[in-house]
C-alpha cells in the first residue's frame, strides 16, 4: 500500500448525516414533485451531478443555478460549523504519514468546502486534495477521478487503497483499480458496498484495515 486516498463526506467527516437530513427535508421538497430519490442514489455524487441524475429520472421544478444555490448555501455553515471529524481520524493520518505513505482526499464536494474542513482540523499536509471539479470527466460513480488521483500521487491504482463510505464512490474507486474499503457508520451503517473489497463498520475497524495491511 503506497496510497489511501479519503473521500471527505462520511469517512472522515460526518457530514453525510446533515446531508441526508437536509436532502430529504428541504431539496427534495423543493426540487422536486412526484416520487423521490432514495438517498443512495446519490450519495457520493458531485452536486452539480446530481441535478443532472435528478432531471433525468425524476421530475425536476428548479433551474440548475437554484439547485446548486441551494446546496451551496447550506455548505459553508455545514462544514464551518456543524461536521464533526471521524473518531480518531487524525491518528490514522498521522500513523500513515510514519509509515510513508501518500495521503489524498478525493472528494465530490468543490474545493473550497474542501479547504474548510483542512483548515478547521489541520487535515495537511496532504499529498493530494482531488475534486470533482478539477476533472473534465464525469465524477462518481465513473471511475476518472480516482485514476486523476492516482496520477497526482505518482502510484499505480492498484498500489492506492480508497476509503469510501458510499455505493456511488466505491464503484468509482473499484472501476479505477484500486483496492476499496469501504465505511459504515452513523446513517450509513446497513448501506450495502458491494464493490469494496473490505467493509469497515466504525472507526476502530477503520484503523485496524489501514494500520494491520
């Protein structure tokens, strides 16, 4: 193992459950009429993504600059103020970074929520921080920004392990090549990850998977 690479909502903040929360309270309902999406339909995607997997399968009431303007309001005091780190996040980071090894966060959300969550809990340095944003290619599930990621660290997929606590990233992370634990706890904790080649439920099975390879 060269690598891990982190997805940031729900593996190693646990934002995952305000985003839930705020999706089927206040998104969907105005987003949308008629049926709504089950929330792992599109957890793990890129917001702007999700409206084009929304207006595709389910009947859209908003424009896209609505939809985003609503996601986009609620991050900045999501991240700032109500996400809390995984349990003993830190220490798996500063185990890795003894054991040289290449730490990524690579994640749907844009790059300045990103930033957030990094400076609120001195997350760097970080060999990578890979968005969604900064790849001309479909995100997750599609497999291009973990090969963008594994391109920026210097190591072969298959040399990577990504953590990811949903279907939509552990697909992605599978159809890049690399090995895939996933992450259950919290809102998540009876998803089904069938692409991952390991399951973590809760952060002490975490640490072992990362630290016992």
């Amino acid at each position: 193992m060269d690598a891990v690479c982190f997805d940031m909502d729900g593996v190693i903040v646990n934002s995952e459950e305000f985003w839930l929360a705020y999706e089927e309270d206040t998104i969907f309902p105005r987003s949308l009429s008629g049926e709504y999406p089950h929330t792992d339909e599109v957890t793990g995607m890129n917001y702007r993504e999700i409206y084009d997997y929304l207006a595709e399968n389910y009947a859209v009431t908003v424009s896209r600059a609505e939809f985003e303007g609503i996601y986009e309001d609620a991050a900045s005091d999501l991240y700032g103020e109500r996400v809390e780190l995984i349990d003993g996040f830190l220490d798996v980071l500063d185990a890795l970074r003894e054991r040289e090894v290449a730490l990524a966060i690579v994640s749907s959300s844009p790059q300045d929520w990103i930033g957030i969550v990094r400076d609120r809990f001195g997350l760097d340095p970080l060999d990578a921080v890979v968005s969604a944003d900064d790849i001309d290619a479909p995100g997750k599930p599609e497999p291009h920004i973990y090969e963008h990621a594994a391109d920026r660290l210097g190591h072969a997929p298959a040399d990577c392990v990504a953590v990811e606590d949903s279907v939509n990233g552990t697909e992605s992370a599978d159809r890049a090549g690399m090995t895939v634990v996933g992450y259950r706890d919290g809102p998540n904790a009876d998803t089904d990850l069938p692409a991952a080649d390991h399951v973590a439920d809760g952060p002490d099975e975490l640490r072992r998977l990362l630290l016992d390879r």
